[in-house]
C-alpha cells in the first residue's frame, strides 16, 4: 500500500479497518483525563472489559460452592487448564494435546530445559541470541551450573555481525553447523524481545535436529503478536507468558508447548508434580509418579483459576479476530509507524530502526536506537501523552497492537515523536 502522511489518511484506514470494533472491547489507560497514546502493549497488554465479568464469576463460585467449585461452579475448576487449549493450539499452530496453560515463564523455561536439556560429555552445548531477555539467561547459566558445567564453555551466544543490529538467519545455521558435535540444544526468542527480530524458527529448528540436538522457543514476545506454526515446524518445546500480547493480566498463568512427538517419551527426565499426573489415577495419592501423555504431564500444580478465568476472557478475543486478520493489521499499522518515522529523519541523524525493515521478519514492535538524547526524547513523549518504553542504554520501543491501536494513533505518535526530537 502507498501511505501518505495525513492525518485523513490514516483516518481513512481506520475507516476500513474490519477489527475497528474491536478497540471498544478495551479499557484504555489515561493520563491526565485524556485517553493515552498506549504502545507498550508488548510489555502489558490492555485490560479487556470483560475480564472482570470472567474473573467475578470465580469470586461468586467460590463464594457460592467453596471446595464444591472444582466440580460445582460454571467452569469446574478441576478441568480449568483444558479451557484454553484450543485457543492457545490456534495461537502457536499447534495440537491442543501439545498445549497447557500453567505455572509463570520462568519456571516452565526451567522445567523444560530439565526435560530437554541433558548435556552429555560431547555434547553439552546451549545456543542461544546474545542478550537474551535476562531472565532467560538466568536460566540458562543456571540449568548449566546444575549440571556442573561452566557457563563460559557451554553457552553460545550469537552476536549480530559488526554494524548489524539482528541476526542473519544463515549465520544462525552455520553457527549451529559449527557446533554441531556439541550442541545439546537451541534455544532461541520466537521474537526478539529488545530488537523486535522475528527469528526463523522453522530453519532454526531444522538446523538444530540436523546437529542432533533439541530446538526450544521463548515465545513471550511472538504469541498472539506473529502467526504460529510450531506442530508443522516441528519444534521440540515452546513456553509464553500471557500478560504481554495476549493481554491476560500482570503476572497472569503462563503456558508452554511440548510437541507430540515426545507425548510419551520416557527419556526425558522432569521435575514432576500431582497435577501432572494421570488423571484418572490423581486423587488415589500413590507412591509413583505416572505422566499423563503430552504437555499436561509437565503440569505441577492446581490450576490458577482468577489469572485463568482473566486468560479465557481475552483468548475469547483472539478467537473472535482470527490470528491471521490481525496479522494483515499488523503489518499495516506497523508498516504506517515505520513510513512515518523514516519520513522525518530519513537520514537517520536522530535515531535508527534496528528492526528488521521486512515485514516477514518482525512482529508489530519497531526499536529505534536513539543517536542523540534518548532519554530526554524519551521523557518528552511521555509528557506529551505517550505510553512507550525505555530499555537501556538507547531504545525506545513502540508497539501498535492490532486489537486495540488505530491508525490515527500511530499519526499522532509520528507528530509527537518529530516534535520531541528537536
Ligand atoms: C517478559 C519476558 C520474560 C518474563 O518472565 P516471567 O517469568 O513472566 O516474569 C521472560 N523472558 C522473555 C523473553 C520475556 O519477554
């Protein structure tokens, strides 16, 4: 599409927007009285107006039912983590059998790794994107460490080349093919948290089993952000949180992928607990720890009904606008932000965008590296009635959402952004 830099322009792509009404379904942040400019859906997605319905049906079960509400209540709690399956398996392309909803990102990075990274003499190698999101490097060292290995030795970290700001998807593989006799497994962000790089996983992952070793996805930033295929990619595990994209609530239930393959595949060791257990056979208490087949086995504990039942009102949501439609949004509205924004410093004197300029390469986030007074750019959006964010040392990264950002929105940012920056 040609973009012009009008504000009828982008009004009139609002104006034939098919996910327009969707906005409304939205509360929308204030600053001052005024509706903000919120592009940090990437870090908190907003709250859907129908998350207080969902999560005050659990207060009144359990108010009404107490322990009876795990059989009792509208949604028995018993059953809760199958809820989200089949939504979650449309997000991630994937079985509902390979899907669950459980436990915070973290830990299911920790419970995976347990499971699918076994180092072996010759083989004990991590590789992963330099600057990782902390917490993933956190458990990366740490799972390392648990095996009495040295980090140093035993994780590689893929740097862009000099002057690059993202990785090339063939020095990925070649750098996998370099350690090939070593590398226990690949792990990567679906999509880079910080420079918004959208990795290839199909090629990663077929790179990775070529080398012999498990390929894993931290999909924080990709789920309900980009289309994904990771049953046909043949990815091995996947973990996400739901408070980012998937706009479930701050510190909402989390959730993690195994693909079928390994359903029953006595191999791989676990960290187990009840709720992992068969079925069937939970309540009897027994000695002897039996997985239920598939992701459901990697389960610990009792499902978290309030952050759940915030989860199934906005997977509603997503079911609702369809993945693919709000992906035709997205590289409108991102495509526009980027138009714009090359517009007013073509030369890049102020700021570059380290984001891969190809569609098919990011998601709906742009990072601009800020050349000259970041910070105080930074602070002069905010004050104008921006809600951005600032990752040190230089970045300042926007995140039109399709579900709830216009085009006027990503206008008006533009204007506001080019003030700020003289
Ligand atoms: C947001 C994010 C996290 C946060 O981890 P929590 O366990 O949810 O606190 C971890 N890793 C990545 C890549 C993230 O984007």
């Amino acid at each position: 599409m040609k973009f012009e830099n009008s504000l009828s322009f982008a009004r009139g792509l609002d104006k034939r927007d098919p996910l327009r009404k969707f906005r409304s379904e939205f509360h929308l942040p204030k600053i001052k009285g005024k509706t903000a400019l919120y592009f940090t859906g990437n870090s908190l997605g907003l709250e859907p107006k129908s998350t207080r319905k969902f999560v005050n049906q659990e207060l009144d079960d359990w108010a009404n039912f107490a322990v009876e509400g795990h059989f009792h209540s509208r949604r028995p709690w018993l059953y809760y983590h199958k809820l989200s399956k089949k939504a979650l398996a449309g997000l991630v392309g994937a079985k509902p059998s390979e899907v669950v909803a459980m436990n915070q990102l973290t830990l299911n990075l920790h419970l995976m790794l347990t499971s699918f990274y076994q180092p072996s003499q010759q083989r004990f190698k991590i590789i992963a994107e330099a600057g990782a999101f902390s917490s993933d490097q956190y458990v990366f060292e740490s799972q390392i460490k648990l095996h009495q290995l040295n980090p140093e030795a035993a994780l590689i970290e893929l740097r862009p080349r000099e002057g690059e700001y993202t990785l090339r998807t063939e020095d990925i593989l070649s750098a996998i093919q370099e350690h090939a006799e070593q590398v226990a497994l690949v792990i990567f962000g679906g999509l880079q948290y910080y420079s918004g790089q959208l990795f290839d996983i199909k090629k990663i992952t077929a790179a990775a089993h070529q080398a012999g070793a498990f390929a894993g996805f931290d999909l924080a930033h990709a789920i309900g952000n980009v289309p994904l295929t990771l049953h046909r990619d043949e990815v091995d595990f996947a973990v996400w949180c739901s408070y980012k994209y998937l706009n479930s609530g701050p510190g909402s239930v989390a959730g993690a992928f195994v693909h079928e393959r390994h359903a029953t595949n006595s191999n791989l060791p676990r960290l187990a607990g009840w709720w992992g257990h068969l079925e069937k056979d939970r309540f009897k208490m027994k000695k002897g720890f039996v997985p239920m087949p598939g992701v459901d086995g990697w389960q610990l504990s009792n499902f978290p009904i309030l952050s759940g039942a915030a989860h199934l009102a906005s997977l509603r949501l997503f079911e609702k606008a369809g993945m693919g439609s709000l992906r035709k949004k997205s590289m409108l509205l991102t495509g526009y932000l980027d138009f714009l924004l090359c517009a007013m410093d073509p030369d890049q004197h102020h700021f570059t965008i380290i984001t891969p300029q190809n569609p098919n390469e990011r998601g709906c986030q742009l990072s601009l590296l800020m050349k000259k007074n970041g910070r105080k750019v930074f602070d002069k959006i905010t004050k104008s009635g921006v809600i951005a964010d600032w990752r040190e040392p230089d970045v300042i990264r926007v995140a039109p959402v399709p579900l709830y950002n216009t085009f006027e929105e990503v206008f008006r940012f533009a204007e506001i952004f080019e003030k700020a920056l003289v």
